[in-house]
C-alpha cells in the first residue's frame, strides 16, 4: 500500500498529460483599473465567492436523520451560502437595472441572476439499500425514495434550524442526491459511481468538497473535480490519520492513509481549508486553517436568555465600548424578542443535580479515558469526585459505563448473576422434595398408573435439570462478559454520573460546565454550542481547541492540576455573558464570512504557485488516480484497499448506465482487456500495484 502510494505521489515520468493547460491551475486575471502596485492583493475572479451570479454545489458524505458533523455543517453552509447569494444576486440585478454597463471582467464564469434564489445546491447521499437506512436512520426514518428525505430534511431546515425560505424549495437551496452504500467497517459513506456526472456542465461552477479525502478514496473513474468545476474547494473535517491509528487495520493504516489523503487533497481541490492546525499538511500552497462553521440559533438563543437572567440578577445591561446596547448579531430582527428567548419546555435536566456535562460519541477516543483520570486527581485534591452527566452512545458505551462505577459496579453485578440468588436453581433439597411428591402419587395411584407417573415424574425432573444447567451457562457467560476489561474498574468508589443516552444539546440548558478533554477532534461542535449557550467550557491546550481560545467563559489548562483549580472556580462562579463581538463569532453568517475569505486566492498568490509548478504534479495525480480505478482491475484494486460494498464501482456503472464494451478514443487511451490503459499498464506505478496484489496472496494479478 505505501510502495503504491509512494509511486502514486512521486512517478512524474511516467504520465503524459494530454491538456496544455493544466486543470488545477488558478487564471491569473489583471485589471487595467487598478494601480500595478495592487495588482497582487485582488482576489482572482476564479476564487471569488461574492461576485454575483456564482453557482455553489456543496458536496458532503453524509445527511440527516444521520446526524453527524458532515451531514448537518453542510447542510447548514449551503443554507447560509443560499442567503448570502440571494443577497448578492438581488442587489446586483437592481444595480443592472439602473445601468446598462456592465464591466468587462464581470463575465468571465459569470451565470445568470435571473432565480437568485436558487444558485446553491447541496449534494447528498442517497443510500439504495433498505438495510443501510436502517441501520443509519432506524426504522422512524426508512425512506423509500429520495423524495420522502428530501422532504424530511426541508422539514429540520425549515423547523429546527428556522430557515424557512432557505427550506423552501422554490426559493431555497437545491438538493441533489448521488447513490451511495454504507461501508459498515469504516462506518462511512461512499459514493457508488461518478457523482460529478450527475451535475450539468453549465452549473459546475464552484464545488465545495466537504471531507474531500472521503469522497475520494474510492470514487469510480471519472473525470477530476477541477477539470469538472472552475473552482473546488476542499472543507477537512476529520483526522483520519488519528482515527485509523485506533479503527482500522490491515492495508488501511494510518501511514498509508496519510498518503493517500494528501494524494485525493491536493489532486482535486484548488485551496484547501484546515479547521484547525491539529491536521496533517496537505498542500502547502494551498492549505489555510479557519474555522468555518457556526452553530444553530438554538444555541445563540439559549445564551441570551441566560445573559438577560444574568443581568437581571446583578443589575446592568450588556453595551459595547460606546455605551449602547449592542445589536443582537446573529438574530434575524423577527427572531428576536420574548417569545423566541424562550427554551423549549422539555428541557433536559440532571438527574444527579450536577453542574457538569459531557454529550458527544462515547468512545474511548473522545477523550473519556483523560476524564477519569481528571476526576481521580481532582478527588486527591478536594477529597472528593465531581458529579456529571455524560449524555450520547457509542460502541465502547458499555465498558465506560463499568469504568465510571468502579467497584462497586463488579459487585453489583456479581449479586445479579450469583446463581443461587436465582429462582430459577433447584436446590437438593427441592429436587429431594420432587421426588417424596412423585413417591406419594405412585402409592396413590397404584401400579396400573406406574408408568404415566414415571413419566411425569422423570419429565419435571429433566425440565429442573435443564433450567439449572442454562442457568450455570448463563452464570458463566456472564462472569466472562463481566470479567473487568480496565483497571479502572477496581476503583473503591464509583464516580457520581449518570448516563442518560442520546439527546439534542440544546435541550441541555440547566448545566453551567461543559467539560471536554478530547484531543482527538479537528474541531469539536459541542464545545462551540456550549460556548454559544453561555456556559464554561473547561478544555486542554490543544491545537484542536485555538479557536476557542479567544472566549473569556473559555477555561483552558495544560496540566491537571490547573484543570482542578478551574473546575473548582468554575463551580463557584457565574459564567460571563457572551459579548457582541463573541457572539457574532459563533454564527453561521460569520462563518460564511470566514469560507469566503479562506477560500479567496490573490493574484499574488495564484502567481507563486504558477512559479513553483506544482499544478502538473495534480494533473498526474488525478490521471493515475483514474487508470488505477479503471475496468474490471479498479474494481479488484478497491477491493484489496478495503472498500468492501463499494468496491464495484466500475460494474455498477456498466449496469447501470448499460454502456457499451466498444472500445472508444485514440490507441493512448484504448483499455485492454484488464480495463487499464496501453500507456499506463507499462508504468512503474502499474508494476508497484502489480507486487502488491500479488502479494495479497494467491488469485490475484495483474
């Protein structure tokens, strides 16, 4: 796998690249208008986000019910984006209408205003299999066409998320689904064939790739996204490289997941956008690191109600450096008011009346093995254990569980499952007890009705035998099940929590203190949404966590010890109302602002990377990339690399679009009979994919 992905990177000779210009280069347009001095700090017109008439597709790998952070975030971004271009688009067709003008470089990719409304199209998948849904959206949600989902997620837009006319499909955003299956070993989706055929040529305007990596690990052929698009950007949500080191195993390693991410990054997007700076690098020449995304008005809500509480207790009123009472950035002036502050009435509260939550996937990786060892040292220095509530599911749900109880929890199950607490054990002395009763009824009964009763008699005596010898069974499985699987199991005392399960953070609203010691995450939505609702959040020092910084109700630490002494202050005190300034940082509308200047490429940058040439370096990544997942051979190559149920990528597309064996194109690029290329099946790189499979073991070559 690495010697492929080391030639995939590194093989320049061996590619021919038939197109002069080079798909993933940025044009580098000039303007007479402007002084030459400030040529090199104008955004190109390729990357700029604002200029009117933009059309934005907004790919991701997930959609709602499966609620995750690639299926809400983008459908979020494209709602906002759907605002922001409205916007856009209305005020330039009213200027247009007072002037007949229009500047030369106005046109260049430029489309048409005339449905402002409807330039921005969310791309989603759409999973054929019936087991898939199910196992992702629960038996609540099994939708039987693409239309009753899109139907449910208008729904959640329009209701949760309080975008109704981003919602409306008149008048809000597009959506566009692209079969897809479940890979249930790495507990993703993918796409099943070429998803950027779906889109028309004349739309394929500005393409945001959300986890860019993920949508193209094990894409069918087809052709790249910047030959596709004049614009791609790449959105990273995930670390990979961190999750495989604990998830997969096999050929699909950390190591050579690194590489092969790098690879799918840089060949298929222009600029690249980093969440924080805890990822690997990807493109240096093309990588900045922004938070781009926000939280729902939910959130911002439940943070002004307890601002107004706050303020309502000691006195004053939130106002800027001037003196004024800001404006409620992040509101929309009919969201505002009384009526809107108030939260829902079913809000969640703590059965243990503590303070301290955690809501997130519970997996050992998120971090929940630091906070018993948080709330050990924090018991040595106040002498007791903080109580919290730890809301979500997970797979590893369980064995946390056993570890937050400790000893106790041992016992506990011992008492359940000791077998002579059971009813179900027949003692001697009952079984002595049977057979006095069955001697009795033969002596009743007489000889003539001796053998029905032996019969009866030895058929309750086999039903006890059999009762007792499932309950030894029972007894011993679950002693191995409840053998302790950590140390942390044999702790004296158990730690006062409960877990209530899964449950909308928002409905969170009695707690102060979110406390989130992850270091796993790129960049944690919980802890934007508990900053957001005006609580503490108590976080580590951590690249993942920068963002969050910069909050006064952010309490960082860098060793435990500074972790105690900020619980402990946090518990005692009252968290700051959010200011403006910091409110307005945590919406989606400053997001979309933050995408927009993340993604914007000067002349002066687009210049430089012309001079380091790195452009062909892409173009022959994507066409390698392409020869490898061709015919029958890609199909088989997918297989080797773990796509499981998406592996047939290439057969999927023969079926379903009943296309033709007929060879088509010059003799460069002609299959052979193996689906790969004359030129590229003589290739170093081919040789490097033909050691490895047939190293696989035996069946395989190539």
């Amino acid at each position: 796998m690495n010697l492929v992905s080391s030639t995939l990177l590194n093989s320049e000779r061996d590619a021919v690249v038939e197109n002069t210009t080079s798909t993933s280069q940025i044009m580098i347009d000039g303007d007479d208008n402007i002084d030459d001095g400030k040529q090199d700090d104008v955004v190109t017109l390729q990357s700029d986000l604002l200029r009117p008439g933009r059309k934005i597709f907004v790919v991701t790998t997930a959609a709602i019910p499966w609620f995750t952070g690639t299926s809400v975030n983008p459908l979020l971004r494209a709602a906002y984006l759907n605002r922001m271009t409205r916007k856009i688009n209305h005020e330039h067709n009213n200027m247009s209408a007072n002037s007949s003008v229009i500047g030369e470089n106005e046109d260049l990719n430029a489309t048409s205003c005339d449905a402002p409304g409807r330039m921005v199209t969310l791309v989603i998948p759409w999973l054929e299999l019936e087991s898939d849904r199910l196992e992702l959206y629960g038996p609540n949600h099994n939708f039987t066409s693409p239309e009753d989902q899109e139907t449910y997620i208008r729904a959640w837009l329009r209701d949760e998320a309080d975008m109704p006319q981003e919602a409306d499909p008149t008048t809000g955003i597009r959506i566009l689904f692209y079969p897809a299956r479940y890979h249930s070993g790495l507990k993703s989706i993918f796409a099943m064939g070429d998803m950027s055929s779906l889109i028309d040529d004349a739309d394929a305007d500005v393409c945001i790739l959300e986890e860019p990596e993920h949508l193209n690990w094990y894409r069918a052929p087809g052709d790249g996204w910047t030959k596709k698009f004049h614009y791609v950007i790449g959105i990273i949500h995930t670390n990979y490289v961190d999750y495989a080191s604990s998830h997969y195993t096999g050929l699909w390693t950390a190591p050579a997941i690194r590489v092969m991410s790098k690879a799918m990054v840089r060949a298929y997007c222009h600029v690249v956008i980093k969440l924080s700076d805890t990822l690997q690098t990807f493109a240096d020449e093309k990588e900045r690191t922004s938070n781009v995304h926000g939280v729902r008005l939910d959130f911002l809500k439940e943070g002004q109600r307890r601002a107004d509480e706050y303020y309502q207790t000691h006195g004053g009123c939130a106002s800027d450096e001037s003196g004024n009472e800001p404006q409620k950035e992040g509101f929309e002036k009919d969201d505002y008011g009384p009526k809107d502050n108030q939260v829902e009435e079913s809000s969640v509260t703590s059965s243990t009346g503590a303070d301290v939550y955690f809501i997130g996937k519970l997996l050992w990786a998120k971090g929940l093995d630091k906070m018993l060892d948080l709330e050990q040292h924090y018991k040595e220095w106040t002498g007791d254990y903080f109580a919290m509530d730890v809301y979500g599911n997970g797979p590893e749900e369980l064995a946390i569980k056993r570890a937050f109880e400790g000893r106790e929890g041992l016992s506990t199950r011992a008492k359940k499952h000791y077998p002579y607490d059971s009813d179900e054990v027949t003692s001697e002395t009952q079984i002595d007890n049977i057979n006095q009763n069955q001697t009795m009824e033969f002596r009743m009964y007489g000889e003539e009705n001796s053998t029905g009763l032996f019969s009866s008699h030895m058929a309750k005596i086999s039903k006890h035998i059999h009762a007792t010898t499932e309950n030894i069974k029972s007894t011993k499985e679950s002693i191995e099940t409840d053998f302790p699987r950590s140390f942390q199991e044999f702790r004296k005392d158990p730690i006062p929590s409960s877990f209530p399960g899964r449950v909308d953070h928002a409905l969170l609203s009695e707690y102060k203190v979110f406390v989130n010691p992850s270091e796993s995450e790129v960049l944690c939505t919980t802890t934007a949404e508990a900053l957001a609702m005006g609580k503490f959040i108590i976080i580590p020092v951590h690249p993942s966590n920068t963002f969050f910084m910069q909050f006064d109700n952010c309490l960082s630490y860098s060793n435990k010890l500074e972790f105690v002494a900020n619980l402990h202050w946090a518990l005692h005190n009252e968290p700051s109302p959010l200011k403006s300034e910091q409110r307005r940082l945590l919406t989606w509308e400053a997001a979309t602002e933050r995408l927009v200047s993340a993604s914007a490429i000067t002349r002066g940058e687009a210049k430089a990377r012309e001079e380091l040439g790195r452009s062909k370096i892409d173009d022959r990544i994507v066409w390698f990339h392409k020869q490898l997942g061709a015919g029958a051979r890609g199909d088989l190559f997918r297989k080797v690399l773990g796509a499981g149920p998406v592996s047939d990528q290439v057969a999927y597309e023969l079926s379903k679009q009943q296309l033709s064996s007929e060879d088509e194109g010059s003799e460069d690029e002609r299959e052979n009979e193996q689906g790969l290329s004359i030129k590229f099946a003589g290739s170093s790189l081919a040789e490097a994919i033909r050691s490895t499979l047939i190293n696989a073991g035996p069946g395989y070559s190539f």
